[in-house]
C-alpha cells in the first residue's frame, strides 16, 4: 500500500505538478500523522524528491520526530536557515535542492487569499489547485486509521452513556456537556466541537449553544459531541426525554426509523445522493421532510466534517473504508427537535456501526 506521500506524489506526477506545498493544518496534520491544534508551518512534497517542512525555530522541535526533514527558520535566533520568514526559507531550499518550481500544486481549498498572495508573490510559478485530490485521499481510511477512529468512538459512546445515566431534571444544559467533556478527557486530545446540549425548544435549533437552562422532565434533550482522539475526529449524536409524551415518542420514532433505513441502504459504489434521498423520502411519506433542514451525514477524520457528504446535491460515491456519519433530524419550531448520529464505517462486507449505543429516547 502506497505511503501518504507516495499518494500525493502519484498526484502530482498525473497532473504534471514539479511539487506541492501543504500549509492547512488539517493536511499538515494527517501527513505528519500528529495532533495539534495549529501547526504553522509549510511542507514541501517534490514529485521525486523526499519531502521536507519549514518551521520556525520555536516549533521546530515538536515535529523533530515526525519522520520528516524539518528545516528551522529565523533571523533572530539560531536556526538551520536564516531567513526573515517561512516562504523566504523555502525558496532557499528549492533553489539548493535543484527543484523545479514551473508547475506547483496548492490546496486552494483551504487557503485564505492572503497567504495564497504571500506565496505567489515570493515564488512565481503556475499554481494548480489539487484540494479535492487530497480530500479524496483522505476519505479513504487506513487500517490505522479505521483503528483509530474505532476506539475514538468507543471513548466518545463511553462520555453519552455517562451523559444518560446522569440526567435528572433541573441539570443545566452546560452540567450535562460538562459531564460528557470530563469523561472523554480522560482519554481523548481534545473535543472536536464545542459539545452542543440542547433541551425543550432549544432542541429545534440543530446548533444550539448551550445555556444554563434546566431541564425538565419532558424535555427533548439532543446531545451531539465529538473528540479528537490520536489525531481524528468522531462525532455522535442523541435524543433523549427522561418523561416522554407521545408527540416526543412519534418524532423520535419517525428520525429513528428515517435513519435506519439510510443505513440499510448503504452500500459500495452508490451515490451518497441516494442515501440522503432515502432517509427524505421516508420522512415525506410521513409528513416531517419539511423539519429535515440539513444534509443527511457527512465524511469524519482528520477533519469533523469531510469527504464524502452525504446530501441531495452530493456527487461522492461510496467507496470501501469511507468512515462516516448518517444523521438525520427533525426540528419543529415552538416544540422541539430530534437527531440521531452515527459513525458508520464502509467495508467490503457491509457496514459497521462504531458509535454502539442505544438510541431509545
């Protein structure tokens, strides 16, 4: 199997690219293979040469080990290469490396428009744009990675169970995030999302931002959380009403029933369009598909949200070891709202749901 590196330098000799220069975090992150929160630097892949990343001198001890050359850079302290800043460092090292600079691949997809001018302006050349290329390389999971976001999910169901068995009415919203995150922590690098909790109403808001609201009894209380577990997100999402009346029991019945059978449907090779469709479809027939107001799931790992999207615009197919969420949603205004979310991994064989336990309200 082809390394990170050797995927993307198949890329780049396709499109006839001499290098690539990754810069978004969430890049640097998955080819170093390392969390952190904000990585700064710039990492080089020619299209036959090894790769190599600038970094300041600061920070250029923490990626020391990541298994790449790393070039340190200021003019202010000691540092491989003295330069004024990053991009000057580069050209430095392209130029002693004797790597052609004609044709380079940037992930334009992830870049704001000033860094893309600091780097046009400082190294002239014809830039392509090969963000989607990386994102298809990334939506395909790795034995590790599969393995990874497997027992990211096992800690994240293990923060929701803790969540159930605490509930009693009068908690707050934020008591009850607070019981998720203190549980995760133990284990996971950090939360993929600030935890939402959303009770009565506030529950037909899909992103609500939790408040001291008590809740009740007869609340609907959805609870959609996340965690960053050795370098790749999950994200998991329940309803539960500790006193449900039967409006709540039907709502919840029709978003669970609407989710199990986008599930049935998956499959290799299908449009992920289809499986959106399904999950609609079900909810129409039963008069709700207008309080189903997003997509239906979408690609998780190195990124909460990524390839592949499940939505009725979609144009992902479904390919082996895609690991993503299928998660539809009711929210009635005045009243309140359901979503139930799962991690569902694709394989040869079928699917595997990685986000084990019970969706009863």
């Amino acid at each position: 199997m082809l390394s990170k590196v050797e995927t993307i330098q198949k890329v780049l000799k396709k499109k006839k690219l001499d290098l690539a220069l990754i810069t978004s975090t969430p890049n640097i992150r998955y080819i170093l293979n390392k969390y952190d929160m904000q990585y700064g630097g710039i990492i080089c892949i020619p299209k036959d040469q090894q790769p190599f990343m600038i970094s300041s001198a600061f920070e250029s001890a923490d990626v020391r080990d990541y298994g790449i050359d790393v070039f340190s850079v200021s003019n202010k302290v000691k540092a491989d290469i003295k330069a004024k800043n990053k991009l000057e460092a580069l050209k430095k090292i392209l130029k002693e490396k004797k790597i052609s600079t004609k044709k380079i691949g940037l992930e334009l997809g992830f870049l704001n428009f000033l860094t893309y001018d600091k780097i046009r302006k400082k190294i002239r050349s014809s830039y392509n744009d090969i963000s989607e290329e990386l994102l298809n390389i990334r939506a395909i999971k790795s034995k590790q990675e599969i393995s990874i976001l497997k027992k990211g999910a096992r800690i994240t169901v293990r923060g929701m169970k803790a969540v159930r068995e605490s509930l009693t009415p009068n908690m707050t919203e934020k008591e009850i995030a607070g019981i998720f995150e203190a549980e995760v922590r133990k284990h996971a690098d950090w939360y993929s999302f600030d935890t939402i909790v959303a009770s009565g109403k506030n529950s037909s808001k899909p992103h609500h931002q939790i408040t001291e609201r008590k809740i009740l009894a007869k609340d609907l209380i959805v609870i959609d959380c996340g965690i960053i577990y050795k370098n790749m997100h999950t994200d998991m999402t329940r309803t539960f009403c500790l006193k449900p009346g039967e409006k709540e029991k039907i709502l919840h019945k029709i978003v669970l029933e609407a989710q199990k059978v986008a599930i049935n449907k998956l499959k290799t090779g299908i449009k992920a369009s289809i499986i959106d469709k399904a999950a609609r479809d079900y909810m129409k027939k039963l008069n709700h598909n207008q309080y189903f107001t997003h997509g239906l799931g979408h690609g998780v790992g190195m990124d909460i949200h990524e390839k592949p999207s499940l939505d009725p615009d979609s144009k992902d197919i479904l390919k082996e070891n895609m690991i993503f969420t299928i998660e539809p949603g009711a929210y009635i205004p005045e009243f309140g709202g359901v979503r139930i979310e799962d991690m569902v991994l694709l394989t040869k064989k079928g699917k595997q749901i990685l986000t084990k336990f019970t969706r009863r309200l």
